[in-house]
C-alpha cells in the first residue's frame, strides 16, 4: 500500500426515513479495524428521527432543506469529503469490520477508482427475505479476490474522490442508479471499477415486499426508466427460467410466486411514473 495513508479516509452514511438502522450504520464505520479519519451523515430531508439519532453517535449531520435524491445527496457527500479516499455505507447497511482493510490495497493502483463489497442479509428467514437473499443480493458468491465488474454500486464501496471529480462527480439530478451512471463515465475515462467478494456488507433493513420489488425495479430494469415491450418480455422470461425454476428446485414455491410477479411489478413501477412523473426513489 506504497504512497496510501489509511487514517486519510473520509465516511459517509446517505440516509433518508432510517431511524431504525442509521445508526448501526454509522457505527460499523466508527468501529473498523482501520477508522476513517472523519465520518458524517447527509440526510436527505427525513420526516422521522433520523437525523436526530445518527447525531447522537457523535458524528456530523448535514441535513437537505427538502427531499433531493440520491445523485444530489452523494454529489454533496463528495463535495464534503476532505480526503481523497470515500467510503459509503447505505443507512439500511453495515459493513463487517474488516471491510477497510480489506479494500484498501487496491488503490495501489492509480486506475482504481472504487472496489464495493458483497451485499448480503443479516438473516434470509421468510419468503421476501429468502428471495432477496437468491435473486437480488445473488448470495451464492464464491469467496475470492477483487475483480472487475460492469457496474459501479455504492451500497458500501470504497472510492477515490479525484477519479470522481474529474469525470463530472454523481448527477445531482437523478432520483436513482446514479451510481450505474457514474461508473459509465469512469469506465470511458478509463478507470476500473472492483467489486470485492471478500467484503461483506450486511443489510439489517426487514425484507419488506414493495421495497424488496421496487430496489429489483430500479437494479435491474428501471436504469433508464424507458419501458418497452421488448424489455418486458425479457423480464418475464428471466422470472420463469432460471429464478423461478431456482426456487422451485429449492422447494420454495412462494418465492416461485413472487419471481413470477417481479415481470408484472417493474412494468407498473415503469409505466406509472412515466405517467405520474419522476419522483424519487428511496
């Protein structure tokens, strides 16, 4: 790790409505092995306690007047950053421990512009969670080191703020996959984008069914929110073979049923804000 000091480090936690996991989340970044050097909190214009209790964990709360987004909260959490290494843990997330340590030594290279963790459940007990835990987190991951990957995904990532700045920063403007959009303009520039299976990030937010359907919606079909029949018949197929033949192979035929909503689920989501308009998404 020649040339890298690991106390210059700065954290994040981005949250919006998440008293009741804000702040486990700030805490698993106060608690690594190697502690960033500053942590703090932006909070996207919550209506509950969030704010009030990620403040009492000591760290700083920079709180938006209104609801903005996640591409303007994270733009500003960069902005913010006094070093040129940025962790991010999502508030619904922690991170194991070791995550810092773990991904560190690939900024060794001055291509590397971020390394993300594996995203795993606290517990798959249930339908929803079981699902979550087979088709959206895919925790049958082997263990290995860090590879590249197509996407850039910031649910509890590791990245260099310089490589950020100078392809644009995060697009205040989007509502979702700002971070999908992101990594597009780093892999243009040339950057390499890691994701560490080694790397453990554990959501601690109850599988809930709307929000398990509507983060499926916007990870794997709502990028560009442009609907097309195309698209959707691509979606339901995928629903039937592998997800829905997985999980009937496994004797889960509820999770069966909810892989067979998931087509119907996203054209909705798609259409629906096509006609209502581009709200957030949180």
């Amino acid at each position: 790790m020649e040339n890298i000091n690991p106390a210059e480090i700065s954290a994040y936690v981005p949250s919006f409505n998440n008293e009741g996991t804000v702040e486990a989340s700030v805490r698993s970044l106060l608690e690594q092995t190697i502690p960033p050097k500053e942590v703090y909190v932006i909070d996207d214009g919550s209506s509950d306690d969030t704010a009030l209790i990620a403040s009492r964990t000591g760290v700083e709360v920079l709180r938006n007047s209104a609801n903005r987004g996640r591409g303007y909260t994270r733009a500003k959490a960069v902005c913010r950053a006094k070093h040129d290494l940025i962790l991010c843990c999502d508030a619904t997330n922690v991170l194991e421990r070791d995550f810092i340590m773990k991904t560190l030594p690939v900024f060794a290279d001055p291509k590397v512009a971020s390394i993300s963790g594996h995203l795993r459940s606290s517990k798959a007990v249930g339908t929803i969670g079981r699902w979550r835990s087979r088709h959206l987190f895919k925790e049958d991951v082997k263990p290995g080191p860090p590879v590249p990957t197509s996407m850039l995904i910031t649910y509890g990532t590791l990245m260099r703020k310089a490589s950020i700045l100078e392809v644009g920063n995060f697009n205040s403007s989007l509502v979702h996959t700002e971070d999908n959009e992101l990594g597009l303009r780093l892999h243009a520039a040339g950057y390499k984008i890691l994701g560490s299976p080694n790397a453990v990030v554990r959501s601690i937010a109850p599988p809930k069914l709307w929000k398990t359907l509507e983060r499926y919606w916007r990870w794997y079909v709502g990028v560009d929110e442009n609907f097309t029949l195309e698209n959707y018949l691509h979606t339901l197929k995928a629903s039937i073979k592998p997800m829905a033949q997985t999980d009937l192979a496994q004797g889960d035929w509820r999770a069966a049923i909810l892989s067979l909503m998931c087509p119907h689920y996203c054209a909705m989501k798609s259409i629906t804000r096509k006609i209502l308009g581009k709200g957030n998404c949180q």
